[in-house]
C-alpha cells in the first residue's frame, strides 16, 4: 500500500489501473474511428502523465518513476508489434 500525498485519496495501484484501462480504451477508440496517427506516440505521452503523476503525488524518485506504467506498453513497441494487436 502506497499512499505517500495526504492530498491523494487514491491508492497507487487504483490510480494506476484507472488510468491504465482509459488510455487502451481512448487508444482503441482513436484507431477505430482514424484518429491515431502514431500508437507509439500516443503511449509515450501516455507514460510521461502517468510517470509525474508517480513522481509528484506518490513522491517516486526519477529512478523508480516508471514503476507505475504496465511494462507491455514499453516492451511490445520496441519489439515491433503493435499494441493494438495485443489488446484485442
């Protein structure tokens, strides 16, 4: 259980899944209607708001920041897949 902020009434982990499920559902929507111009894109500012969002109310360091964001998101785009696929 990590609740470092007194001003954040979620846990990290709810926070994290929340978050997770609304950037695939909005990543989903975009490429069903045209509107994602670049997946890997769209993830990595995905990974920056959630990684100082790690930083900033769960007081991660800049080492440990990453610990919040689902590997697949890093791992299946540098290996040339798309996480699309993955999600279907």
């Amino acid at each position: 259980m990590q609740k470092s902020n007194p001003l954040v009434s979620l846990e990290k982990r709810d926070l994290q899944d929340t978050i997770v499920k609304a950037v695939e559902h909005t990543l989903k929507g975009r490429s069903r209607t045209g509107a994602l111009e670049n997946e890997c894109d769209f993830i990595a500012g995905a990974m920056s708001v959630m990684q100082t969002i790690n930083m900033e109310l769960y007081n991660s360091t800049i080492d440990m920041s990453m610990d919040i964001i689902p590997a697949k998101w890093m791992i299946v785009p540098m290996s040339g897949r798309s996480l699309l696929d993955e999600l279907k």
